[in-house]
C-alpha cells in the first residue's frame, strides 16, 4: 500500500520532516550512538528507537518511518535531547512525524486519538485531565481492560495524583488564541 505524496512538489520524508521542524533537524548529525534510546522510557514500547527512525529516514524508507509507533510512543520528556552528544531536536523531530503521518494519513488510529483527545483537553482546560483522558482511551479502544486498569485509577485518586474532576487555568481564552496562531503559522509553512 503505498501512502499519499508529501506535498505538490513530492517531497520526501526527510525533506518534509526537515521542512516541519521548527528549528535545524539535524539529522545529518546523527552519530548513531544510541544514547536517545537508551535514555528513553519508552523504548521498550517502540517499534524502532529514534536513531532507528533516524538511520530509516536517511536510508529513504519512508513507509516503514510513518506506520511505525515511536513518534506516538515518544512522551516527550526531553530526556533523549538532552543526552544527544549532536543536539538533535528529537522531540520536535517526533512531532514533526506525527504531524505528516496525519497528513499522508499513516497515522496510528488509537495513538492519533489519544493524541486528539489530549489536545481537545489541553484546549478546553490549559491542561491534561488525566481520569478523562484515560477513562475515553480505554472505553473507546480497550474497553475490556477497563475494570483492570481501577484499582490504578483508585490508588492515584486517594494519594491525589490525579483528580477526579478537570480544573481550568484562568486563561484558557488566551491559551486557545495561542495554539490558534501556532496552527495558522503552522499551515503558513
């Protein structure tokens, strides 16, 4: 199966990618150490560790890059740019990925909703409310795995690690005119 073209002036993935990172990606830099990797808490879930993703991207293996989970399972923690020996912006690069696969419509069905449901959130409250978050992900896409996934849900509540309802930043108008002008120069680009 192969995926829609990049843009009207059929772009490839690197192209692209190095197009929508909001500062130099970098990538030529890549050293292949594995220190983005190694640092990452979630690596043990992704398909291919980014300096996989890297080393696929510069090879032109642009199919297997966008039905990969990595950019969906990247938490954005930073820790792997931080460690970059080369300062590769690997979370914007990540974002980036996620950003075409949208696009090229390659995304991961349950990580793409995920993904909307916590901007929908982010949007509605300035922040994450994770009971709501979770709660959605797993009636619409885990349903079974519900009930397992209470006593988790319960412990967090009662040492208030997570509340049971969302509480709003006093700005949200302001919050929502923002992401509003960081999509209009997105689409500018």
């Amino acid at each position: 199966m192969s995926l829609a073209p990049a843009s009207e002036d059929n772009l490839s993935l690197l192209q692209d990618v190095e197009r929508k990172t909001p500062v130099p990606s970098r990538l030529e830099m890549c050293i292949q150490c594995g220190s983005c990797g190694g640092s990452c808490p979630s690596a043990a879930d992704m398909e291919h560790t980014p300096r996989a993703i890297f080393a696929l991207l510069r090879a032109g293996m642009d199919e297997i890059v966008l039905r990969s989970n990595t950019p969906w399972i990247c938490v954005s923690c930073y820790q792997c740019m931080v460690r970059c020996p080369q300062e590769i912006p690997i979370t914007d690069i990540m974002y980036a990925l996620k950003n075409i696969a949208i696009q090229r419509g390659a995304a991961h069905k349950e990580e793409a909703d995920f993904s909307a449901t916590f901007t929908e959130m982010v949007e509605s409250y300035g922040r994450s409310f994770e009971l709501g978050l979770a709660t959605r992900y797993y009636l619409k896409h885990r349903p079974l795995r519900l009930p397992g996934m209470a006593p988790l849900g319960l412990g967090m509540l009662t040492r208030r690690r997570m509340e049971l309802k969302p509480t709003r930043i006093q700005d949200t108008e302001g919050l929502r005119n923002i992401l509003q002008t960081a999509r209009e120069m997105e689409t500018a680009q």
